[in-house]
C-alpha cells in the first residue's frame, strides 16, 4: 500500500512538474481535479494530490536554482513583498498543495455525486 | 464531517483560483506570479549574459555580432548603421525593457493602467501638457523616406525583435509583480523618450512664483531678488575675466504688499501644475526646482586643451547629473560599422543611438543650458466651464480640443478629460482662468543631430551636425584629437516681443506677444580654443550680461560648481586624466570659501564669548573646518544648518502673510551679495518692530541657530553623529520604488554646491562620469550609479555603485574591430541574423 502511494506521489509529481512548464499554474487545479475524479475509490487522494504539488514545485525551484541566481531573485522579490525569501518559496508551494488538495476533494465529490459511492467507498469516506 | 471538508474544500478552491487569477486589490495575480516554471521565479533563469545566444531581427540587412566585454557593455558589430541601432534596440530592450516601458507609460500619462487611481493625478497631468501629443504630432510630420524616420523604425525593429521572441523567463521581474505585459513599443515612442527628457530638463514655471513675488514685494525687489543676471558671474562663454567678477549691488527695500491682480491669482493656481508625483524617482522634478531657492542639482563638464594637460592630448570630463534611478537611466555600449559609425558611451533607453561619449576622433558631453524656453500667455476664453474658442487679435478663434480618457490596472474606465489647444499649446486652467503654454519641447527635438553628431570627425563636425538641435536644451561640451576644445549652448532660444523678456505672464489676446522666432546659431554662448585653456559648464549663466545682454533666462543657479571647476583648472596648468576623473568628487566648495569667513567674522565682531557661549562654541567649531565636504568632515553640517537659517531670517518678508514659509526664496549668490551691505533693510527681521537687525546680527544668530539644530539633530558634535557620511548620503530608487530594488544611505563625498552636489533628498546626483584622452588612441575611463542590467537578480544590476561611491571610474574597453576583443575578456555574445543565423 505504502509503496503505492509512494509510486503515485512520484508520478503525480512529474505530471504536476511538466504540466505546470506547459500550461501554467493552472495546470495544478486542473490536474488536481482529474485526479479526484480517477481516485473516487482512493483512500486519501487528495494528501497524494498536495504532497505531489508540493514536491512537483520544488522540483521545478530547483532546476530554476541550477540555471540562475534564485537565491539573490528570492531575496529581492520577497523584500519587496515585505517577507522573508523562505516565506515566500513556502507561499509558492503552499500554494500549490492548498490547490491540489482543495481541486482534488472537489473533484473526487463531482465524481461520487455523479456516479455513486463506489463499492466499499461508503464508511471510508469520512 | 464530510460536508465541512468538502464545503472547505469549495471555499479554498474558489480562493485559490480567484487570488490566483484576479489578484487583490493592486497586487497581480497569484498563480502567474508564483509559478515556478514561468512567473517571478522564472527570471533568475536570464538573469546573466547570454554566452552564445542566436536570435532573429527579420529586417536585419546583414548578419551582427554582439559581444559583451568583462563590464557587460555590448559591442556590437554590424555591416550598416540602420543594423547597428537594430541591434542596439534589441539588447536595450533585453537589459531595460521595463524601463523604456514605464518612462512611455509616464509620458503617454498611462501609468494608472498599473497603478490604478493612484497615478491618476500624474496622469492627467502628464496629458494636460501635451508631451504624448507633441511626439505623436512630430513624428507624423516627418518625412517617411527621411533618415530620422528610418532610424526611428530601425530602433522599434530592434526592441520588437526582442519582445517578440521573449521566452517567459524574459519578462522582466516588475511584470509578475504588477500582473502585466509589455507595451509594444513603436517608433515614436523614441520622441516621447526626448519629450519626457525636456520635461525633466526644460519644465520650469518661474513665471507663476515670481508674478507672486512681485504681489508681495513689488515688481523692482523682485527683479532684483530673481534676477536676469546673476551677481556672480562666471559664465560658460568665457568673458576674459581671469576669475569670477562680483557686480553686487544693494538690494531695494521690499515694496509694500499689494491686492492679488488676476495674474497673481493664476499664476498662484498655477502651483497645481507642478505635477503630484507617485513614484520616488520622478519625485524631485524640474518643476519642483523651478520655485526659486538654491539648486543643488547639477550637472558638469569641461575640457582641457593640450597645452595644459599632462600628455599633450586634449581631455574631456561628461559629469551630467540627473534623478538616480535603478535601473540607471543610461546603458553603456558601442556601435561599430566599418567605415561609418564607430562610437562609445551611454544611450538612454528608448534613444536610437549614443547620447554622451567618444568616437575614434571627438568626445562630447552635456550639461543642461536652463534657459526660459516656456512661457504662459493669459488667455480670454468663451466659457469658464467649457471653453470652444479663445480671442485673439480681436476675434473668436476655435480651441482645437480631444478627448482623453483614462483606465485603472481592471481596464474600467475612471476618468476623461478634454484637452484643449491654442495655437500656442496646451491650454491649462488655474482657477477661473486660463493660460496656453509656449515650450519649445513641443515643437521639433531634433533627435537626427544628436545621432548625426555621433559620427563627427572633429569638433567643427560636431558642431556642424548639433545645429539641427533643438530641445531640451544643452550645453555641449567637445574636445578632438587634433587638440580642439569647444562649448556651444545647443537647442532653440526663442525670441520673445517687445523687450524680450521672458519673466512674466503675457497677455494672449493679442498675437504681437508671440514668440519671434529663434536666436541666429552665431549668437548661442560659444566658445572655441579659449586662450585660457579649459571651458567648462555648471549650470551657470551662459553669457556675461556685459558680453551679450539678449534674454536668455532668469535665477540662473549661484555658480558654486563652476567657480570651483573653473579654479581647479586655472591652478592645474599639467593635468592628467587622474586628475580628471578626482575632480568629480572634489570636496572643495565655493560657496563655503565665502560664507564660513563670513560667519566667523559675524560671531567675533557681534559678542564676547562670555555672554553668547553657544555662538563662541559654534563659531570655534566652525572654525576648525577645511570648508571640504569630504566623507569624514564633522562641520559641514553645522555649516549647512547655519547656511539654512540664514536663508531663512533673511528673506522672512518673503513669506505671506498667514504663511509658514517663503513663496519663493532667492538664491545663494544673492544673499553673498548681500553680504556685501551690512546694512540692507531686507537683513532686518520683520517681525521685531522695534529692533533693526544687520547682517553681523543675522549672520551670528543664524550660526547660534545652526548649532543648536545640528545637535537635535545629529547630537554632540564629539559623538561622531557629525560625519557627514552618516548625514548626506545618497538614495537610488527602483523605479516603481520598491526598497527592496532600491540602494540607501550611499556615503558620497560632496554636498550642496560642490561639483557633486548630493541633492538634500539624495536622489539626484551623477547619473555618469567620464573621463576621455584624446590622443593617438582614445583612452576612456567611466562609471553610473547602477548596472547594465534591469534584473534584480542580476549580478549587472547594481555592481557599479561601489566604483561610483569611491569616485573611481573604469577603463573601458574600446575595441576598433571584432578581431580586438580578446576572447578572455568577453563574457557573452549575441549572434543576429534576419533569419536568426547570426555570423
């Protein structure tokens, strides 16, 4: 189960990553909501969806970090929001996951109001 | 339970996506900002010099090469000169795109479609003057096969090259922030660039104070106190003097105050037309500095013949002094094309070619002239509310009238204005009156001279091609190899009716008040090989009234830096580029070698030391200053908060009455004129009716005063709170003001009246220096406040401001062909072909 879970992180990740370069952020909810519609079964999809948003972001920060001054560009951008350079890179992915997880329960609630409870959903939904 | 989750999940879902796509409030929206793969974080990806980038400019004749040297200033290679401004187009938008946005937006008056209401006021401002219309008006009228237009396109081409083929990590770091994109720039975009120029440089509305002066002291003191020619004259054109002449006269006693007259009461109004300022980096504008007073701005530059320099070779210092702003204002380049164009220097963003700098043979400079080139005429309109005509010449003429609307950062539209126009400009209402304004910014800039210039093989060259010039006026400063140094004062002069004076408000109903037409080039303030050597420009009146007494403009600034400049040159008879390049930040102040002995004198001949401890103490440490206001001096603000108090008590009866401060205070020069007559009325105070106060009175109390203001604010003067380091220093603002992009408290040496004048709200100051040697080989040392690059994460973005602090200067890199850059000094390169194969 546990390997799964891990497995589905780890591609939701990618996908999240590649799908954000190509279509922008909104490519997080949307994907989001995708998946909550494909894992009306899953137990917890949405703390894979956030985690995997969380992870596809700072994935994406870092190979930002390979190829120019990020640190210096964090420090200026978040002095002129008046926060810290952690603050803001914690905005970027909070951002993302607070999407994911929000898209994904609704999606996964489109889902099961349009086609039922699935089998053995009922009760594990809490 | 599961409702709640869902029903929170809802709610954030519709935050996320509305903060994410609308934003709030000003602030951009979320998701495209945050982005990691395309928002903000997105430009530190470009943040450094390309080091082998191919890119296209479809109009591109040939193939260009770009190189950036170890300074990151591109030299770029091309095979025609419209190729070479292509090119210089395209890597001023790559570095400064922003910046040639933002000074379009300023000057279109379309900064609240960032800003929203916030900018409104600027705005409406901005088009009430018509300096958008007048651009747009100029490059309609010019000739579509003429070459002005052609390099117009040519730049245009450039910029849009770059924009176009913009990835996202290339929009600049302010567009996340303010959720938007570029403008597209086009080629008369470049004419707002000079029109937003003269409005910085040639914006002055002396006319409204000083028609206020005249209501409060009467029209003979107030000639006298703004006058037409300054007391102290040390003129551009040299006028055989061998140093500055005094022509002090006695002050008349101020008039008594009369009832406000409808010119008073419209030029008081007027006062509303000093624009409302948002952004930090415009917020000291020429308006501003228009209301009398000291300036303490200033721009230099002087030249030396080879007869008094060191090595033989003419040398050449540009030293012009503007709002510091990050990005800088200038970018540093070089355009080569074999056989046609081989220059260096800066460029202003949005300028189709280099504006100060050198080529294999000439260097020139600018400093501004600060001529009366604006007038106000009293217009009798048809209708206070909406105005169709105006009278002239005894009949109703139309008002050329359209319509200006106005969006927010949403889109919404959130004001419209009509604009309506004499036949002289704009017209503007103060009050229930009106009054068109005559500017020579209007009118035709002359932008072709100045790239036309860029190419002169010698300084008669040079002036040859300046003659086409016309506004913001300039005093161009230009020394050869072949030994010739030589001053003109550049642009146009109008000539004005009756007596040709330029200070008051005319009536508009008659057409015989119009402008003449323009001063004949022959009688310009020029000089060529003076016999002294050296010429050298401050700011200062061009002309000795002695020499020519045609109107040239009024209040000229007390000639502080050009009599020290002017010293430092008579006394150097061997100068060396070193000595060049310190004299920017000489500490010597003329001014203080007139005052300081002054107030000493004052205090030791007013009182005992026994029964005014306070004036002995303030005079003791007074006394101990070298009257240099170097980085470290502890007196120098004593000297200035004397300096200020001074100010203050003696021109009291320049404030109105129910007032707090003077309507407008004359400058410096005139209260060393003063000086001059122990007792002239105007030292008395006003308010003490039984006391007649003089000079040693009000010199001594005002160095009392000073300490005491110098210790509230700055402690004891043993604490080292004095240093003028901690209390002068410089501020470079972001241009939308973020302190975050900005640079504080930079410890300059120099002060009020020194060559680098370190403005009081520190955000003016030299905008570039440059030292050129012309000898067999061009030799060139340079410095800005700033970087090549608009990115703040860029490691270009600020990394000249130390250099430009310490008052040291680079060598620059002034290869005469690609095969002279040597491969270890060049960081990066752009290949630019029309098919985007670059050669």
């Amino acid at each position: 189960m546990m390997r799964r879970t891990l497995l589905q992180i780890l591609l939701l990740t990618v996908a999240f990553a590649l799908a954000t370069v190509i279509m922008g952020w909104w490519a997080v909810p949307a994907l989001a909501v995708l998946w909550g519609l494909l894992t009306r079964s899953e137990r917890h999809p949405e703390l894979v969806a956030a985690a995997a948003a969380g992870l596809g972001w700072s994935l994406l920060l870092v190979w930002t970090a390979t190829q120019g001054p990020i640190g210096e560009l964090a420090s200026r951008a978040a002095g002129v929001m008046g926060i810290s350079s952690l603050a803001l890179v914690g905005m970027a992915i909070a951002f993302s996951m607070a999407l994911a997880w929000s898209a994904t329960v609704v999606g996964r609630t489109g889902a099961l109001g349009a086609w039922g409870r699935g089998k053995g959903e009922e009760g594990r939904v809490a | 339970m599961r409702k709640v989750r869902v029903g929170v999940a809802a709610v954030l879902l519709g935050s996320g996506l509305y903060v994410g796509s609308c934003g709030v409030g000003l602030a951009a929206p979320f998701g495209p900002f945050l982005d990691p793969a395309n928002g903000v974080w997105a430009v530190a990806r470009s943040a450094e010099i390309p080091t082998d980038l191919t890119a296209a400019i479809p109009s591109l004749d040939g193939a260009v090469s770009v190189l950036y040297d170890s300074r990151a200033v591109p030299h770029i290679f091309a095979t025609t000169v419209d190729d070479a401004v292509r090119a210089l187009g395209y890597v001023v938008a790559r570095d400064r795109l922003f910046q040639l946005d933002i000074q379009t937006r300023a000057t279109a008056g379309r900064l609240s479609e960032w800003g929203g209401s916030n900018a409104l006021r600027l705005d409406r401002f901005q088009r009430s003057i018509g300096l958008a219309r007048s651009a747009e008006r100029e490059f309609a009228a010019l000739d579509p096969g003429s070459a002005e237009i052609r390099l117009l396109h040519a730049y245009a081409e450039g910029v849009q090259a770059w924009t176009d083929q913009m990835r996202p990590q290339d929009l600049p770091f302010e567009y996340p922030f303010l959720g938007k994109r570029p403008l597209r720039w086009e080629p008369v975009h470049s004419l707002y660039l000079m029109k937003r120029m003269g409005y910085t440089l040639a914006y002055s509305s002396h006319d409204r104070w000083r028609a206020r002066v005249v209501g409060l002291v009467g029209k003979e003191a107030a000639d006298a106190l703004f006058p037409v020619a300054n007391p102290i004259q040390e003129p551009i054109q040299p006028n055989g003097d061998k140093g500055p002449r005094f022509d002090f006269q006695p002050l008349p006693p101020p008039g008594v105050p009369r009832m406000l007259e409808v010119e008073d009461v419209v030029a008081g109004t007027l006062g509303e037309f000093c624009p409302p300022t948002t952004l930090p980096s415009y917020r000291r504008t020429a308006c501003e500095m228009g209301v009398g007073g000291e300036v303490v701005l200033g721009s230099n530059n002087w030249a030396v013949s080879p007869n008094r320099t060191a090595n033989g070779y003419a040398l050449l210092a540009g030293d012009p002094h503007l709002s510091l702003t990050l990005p800088s204002i200038w970018y540093e380049a070089h355009m080569v094309v074999p056989g046609e164009m081989d220059v260096y220097g800066v460029t202003i963003p949005g300028s189709p070619g280099i504006v100060i700098g050198f080529n294999r043979d000439v260097a020139w400079s600018v400093t501004n002239t600060g001529a009366d080139v604006l007038d106000y005429f009293h217009e009798v309109v048809d209708d206070r509310d909406q105005p169709t005509r105006y009278w002239l010449d005894e009949e109703w003429r139309a008002l050329e009238s359209h319509v200006e609307k106005y969006f927010d950062h949403k889109g919404d539209l959130v004001a419209v204005d009509t604009i309506r126009f004499t036949h002289r400009g704009p017209l503007v209402r103060a009050g229930d009156e009106y009054m068109s304004l005559r500017w020579t910014v209007l009118d035709e800039s002359g932008t072709l001279a100045l790239f036309d210039a860029t190419r002169a093989g010698s300084v008669e060259q040079w002036l040859e091609a300046m003659a086409g010039y016309k506004a913001p006026a300039q005093n161009g400063i230009v020394a050869d190899r072949g030994g010739n140094i030589a001053i003109r004062s550049i642009g146009r002069y109008p000539i004005r009716a009756g007596n040709g004076d330029g200070t008051e408000i005319r009536p508009g109903a008659d057409s015989d008040n119009d402008w003449q037409g323009d001063w004949s080039l022959r009688d310009h303030p020029y000089s060529l090989n003076p016999e002294q050597g050296f010429l050298a420009s401050a700011n200062q009146q061009p002309l000795d009234p002695q020499v020519n007494g045609q109107y040239l403009g009024v209040n000229w600034p007390s000639p502080w830096r050009a009599m020290q400049i002017n010293s430092l040159l008579r006394a150097d008879s061997q100068v060396t580029p070193d000595a060049m390049s310190r004299y920017h930040t000489d500490p010597g102040n003329a001014k203080a070698d007139i005052f300081v002995p002054a107030f000493l004198n004052a205090a030791s001949a007013s009182v005992d030391a026994e029964s005014h401890p306070e004036l002995a103490e303030a005079a003791r440490l007074l006394a101990e200053w070298d009257r240099k206001y170097t980085r470290e001096n502890e007196r120098a603000v004593l000297f200035e908060a004397a300096m200020g108090e001074l100010s203050r008590r003696t021109w009291d009866e320049l404030v109105a009455a129910g007032a707090n401060r003077p309507i407008a205070t004359p400058g410096q020069s005139m209260l060393a004129q003063l000086l001059e007559f122990p007792d002239n009325v105007w030292w008395d105070h006003q308010r003490t009716v039984s006391v007649i106060e003089t000079r040693d009175f009000i010199l001594a109390a005002s160095l009392e005063a000073g300490l005491a203001i110098a210790r509230r604010e700055f402690g004891a003067p043993e604490d080292g709170g004095w240093r003028w380091d901690r209390v002068q220093t410089t501020n470079i603002h972001h241009l939308l003001g973020f302190p975050a992009l900005s640079a504080f408290d930079l410890p300059v040496q120099g002060g009020p009246g020194n060559l680098n004048p370190s403005s009081g709200s520190g955000t003016h100051g030299a905008s570039w220096r440059m030292v050129v040697e012309l000898g067999p080989e061009i030799s060139a040392w340079t410095t800005y406040p700033g970087g090549q690059s608009g990115n703040p994460a860029s490691s270009w973005y600020d990394n000249r401001i130390q250099t430009w602090v310490d008052g040291r200067l680079d060598a620059v890199f002034f290869p005469a062909g690609i095969e002279q850059m040597d491969p270890n000094d060049v960081i990066g390169s752009i290949r630019l072909g029309p098919d985007g194969r670059g050669r």
